[in-house]
C-alpha cells in the first residue's frame, strides 16, 4: 500500500539522547523537518577515547532545555502548537536515555499532549523515509527491507504494517537478519587498523580501495549455519525459514586478511611507515594525495578486494532477503551506508530490479532527533503512545 505523506499532518517533538548527541527537532507529517537541532558532545568524549556515561548524562541534563527551546524557535511553533512529544526509549546508555524520557514524559504531561516513545534503531529507518517523503520522487511503500549497517550493527528489517490494517496502522518491525559475529563497520575498523590505516577505518578503506584491484585477492564468505541463540542447537535461520540463512559474518574476513599479511611479510614495512606517518600527522585526509602514496599496489589491491567482498556479501543478502519477503523498497543507513562502492553497487542492483532505494544524507545519518520524530508519526495516526511510567530500556531490540 502507498505511503502518503501530507505536510499539514500532526506537528511531532521528538527529542534524543541516547548516546552523545542531545538533540531535538520538530517535524510535521513524518516528512517536513521544521528544525532539527543536535549538540554533540564528541569533543569532550575525545579525550577519554570513547564515550563516558556519566559525563554524557550531565552534559544531557546541561543541554536538553536550550535545545529543544531552539528546536521551537527554529521551527517557528510554540509548546502550544505541538500535537505530540517523541522520545528515544532505546537501545542506549541508561542515564543518557533516562534524561532524554523524563524531561518528555514532564512536557508532556505539563502539556496535556501525548508522549510516544521510539527505538532508535527504528529512528535511523525513518531518517531515510523521512527524506524519501519530502523529495518529489515515487514514494516508498511498504513492505520495506532496510539494512542497518553501522559500527556496532548489521540488521536486517523488514518494515510492515500490522496485519490488515494499512494507513493507521503502527508499523511492526521484523529483524529477518543479522551479524552472528563483528558488525561490518567494527570489520573495516580492524582491518583498517592492522593494516597502519587511520581510525574509524571506513572512510579510509572507502578512499583507498578505488586505486587497486578488487579481483586480486579472491575472498569468500563461507555460508551461515546461524545456531539458536536460546538453546544454541537448533540450526536457525534468522527469518524462521528453512532456506539459506540471511545473517551475516564478518570475523572470518578480518582473520582472511590479518593471514594474507603474516603470508606476505613485504606488507609489514608499509604498514609500520603508515603508522609512523598517521602519528606525526594525525589530521592526514584518507582521500589525499599523501595517504594514497603511503600504500604500495599490493596493499591496495588487498584494500580493493576486501571491500568488494564485504560489499558484495551486504549486497547479496540484502537483496536476498527483498525478494524473500517481497518488499516494494529498500532502506540502507548507519555509518557504513556511507560507502561509495556500496551505494553505486546498491543503486545498480536496485535499478536492474526496478527496486526503489534510499539513503540518508549525511546530515541525517548521525543521530539527530528528526528521525525520532518522523518514526513517531505513524505512531501518532495508530494512537499508539507511551504510559506515563515509561522508562529506559538500554538494550531494546527492534523486531
Ligand atoms: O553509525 P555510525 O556513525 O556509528 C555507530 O557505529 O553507531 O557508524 C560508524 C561506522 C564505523 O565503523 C566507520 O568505519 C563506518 O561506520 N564508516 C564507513 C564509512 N564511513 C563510516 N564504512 C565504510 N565506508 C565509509 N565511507
Ligand atoms: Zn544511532
């Protein structure tokens, strides 16, 4: 069934902070982004080389009221003129989530509006339709197939109405894939790593896999027997069917390359060179002049063949699970949607299907909180919206 999309539809709040980005954004109709404001705090976080919890749910607390006060003011609306407030629920750190939900779960009710609450995974789905809605092109339709593939996922969804019902009825998610293993972004990351690139590792592989050969070096993907995870007998396939599993393994490809460079040990010099010269110079572009002349012709026809063969296993299985479960779209999003290869070779597939496809821009890609708002949309037409004791749910799945 067509997804329709109208522009004078229900005015949502949605507000994130399930991570290190406190933001808020105020949309209409699941499609029309009035404003979409996000403080991010990897700054402060840079300095610990990762994430802190507790620094981040103070930095949140800091944050949330001048930002969702912003997010009005950018979209020209009072609290008056919202129809609904939309909050990230989960998967994320708990203090961070609970600061994001409270301060909603009080607007709401000082409000008298209805709260909904999102997964954030769900979130990152609705980035891309929400830009598909607002373009002029064909509108996607669902069933719709989205791969999230990022640093710390690669799933599968198929995205469906609840059985029978189509305009109002809330959106059921079913998870038909995932990695048993790494998730492709941590496998470019490792790969990255060992081989003297910098970090995070996609956009150097990314830049440097267009000047070598992606036949050179012949990888495989071995196929899945994926195990139940609660009796860890059974052999499973992720979509309950019988036929060929639609999950995904990375860990033997990074093991594949981290043997090529103890059977070629010519590689080892380049590698350590990279390594000196990323640390004298810790601002060096991948896409420069300068990083591809650090690699030799063997290294980057390795780099070539890696990414064809990870893109091409993302590929297969996408497009596997489509056709399985008929879906009239695909969605791809999280980090690694970034590729280049990935995108033309996704886009190309697509076409020869007659598949619409989408991806998110950058801007839309990292968290934000339009995604939380447009995701809430179908919500509010359903009437399916959040009890006022709702809370954090750090390790929530999606479907
Ligand atoms: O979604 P994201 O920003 O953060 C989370 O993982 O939550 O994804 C980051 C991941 C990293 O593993 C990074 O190496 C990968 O996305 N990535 C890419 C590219 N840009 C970022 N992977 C392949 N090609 C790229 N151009
Ligand atoms: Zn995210």
């Amino acid at each position: 069934m067509q997804y329709v999309h109208t522009i004078d539809g229900p005015l949502i709040l949605g507000i994130e902070s399930s991570c290190d980005e406190t933001a808020a954004a105020v949309v209409r109709g699941g499609a029309q982004a009035l404003s979409n404001v996000v403080a991010s705090q990897m700054s402060l976080h840079a300095n610990y080389g990762g994430v802190v919890p507790e620094l981040a749910s103070r930095e949140h607390l800091r944050n949330v009221v001048p930002v969702v006060r912003e997010a009005l003011g950018r979209a020209g609306v009072s609290f008056a003129d919202l129809d609904a407030i939309a909050v990230t629920e989960g998967p994320g750190l708990a203090g961070a989530l609970l600061v994001g939900i409270t301060y909603a779960k009080a607007l709401a009710f000082a409000l008298g509006k209805p709260l909904i609450a999102v997964n954030h995974l769900e979130g990152h789905i609705h980035a891309v339709l929400l830009e598909a809605r607002a373009s002029a092109g064909a509108p996607m339709q669902l069933p719709l197939l989205a791969l999230v593939v990022s640093g710390g996922h690669t799933h599968l969804y198929l995205a469906e109405h609840t059985a029978g019902e189509a305009g109002a009825a809330p959106w059921r998610y079913r998870n038909v894939g995932r990695t048993v293993d790494d998730a492709a972004g941590e496998a470019y990351d490792k790969v990255a790593k060992l081989l003297g690139l910098g970090y995070p590792g996609g956009p150097w592989i990314d830049a440097l896999a267009r000047l070598g050969n992606p036949r050179a070096v012949p990888f495989h993907f071995a196929p899945i027997r994926t195990r139940d995870a609660s009796h860890g007998k059974a052999p499973r396939t992720a979509a309950g069917a019988s036929s060929t599993s639609l999950d995904f393994s990375f860990s033997g490809i990074k093991t594949a390359v981290l043997r090529y460079t103890q059977t070629h040990p010519e590689l080892a010099e380049g590698i350590a060179a990279r390594r000196r010269a990323l640390t004298a110079q810790p601002g060096l572009k991948p896409a420069s002049d300068e990083a591809a002349t650090l690699c030799d012709a063997q290294t980057l026809d390795l780099i070539a063949s890696f990414q064809h063969a990870v893109v091409g296993n993302l590929l297969r299985q996408t497009f596997a699970a489509a056709e399985r479960f008929g879906a009239h779209g695909i969605v791809v999003s999280g980090g690694v949607a970034a590729n280049s290869e990935l995108r033309r070779r996704f886009h190309a597939e697509a076409d020869r299907r007659g598949l619409p496809i989408a991806f998110p821009s950058l801007a839309l890609s990292t968290d934000n909180a339009a995604m939380i708002a447009a995701a809430a949309w179908p919500k509010f037409v359903a009437g399916e919206f959040a009890p006022p004791a709702l809370g954090a749910t750090p390790q929530l799945r999606l479907g």
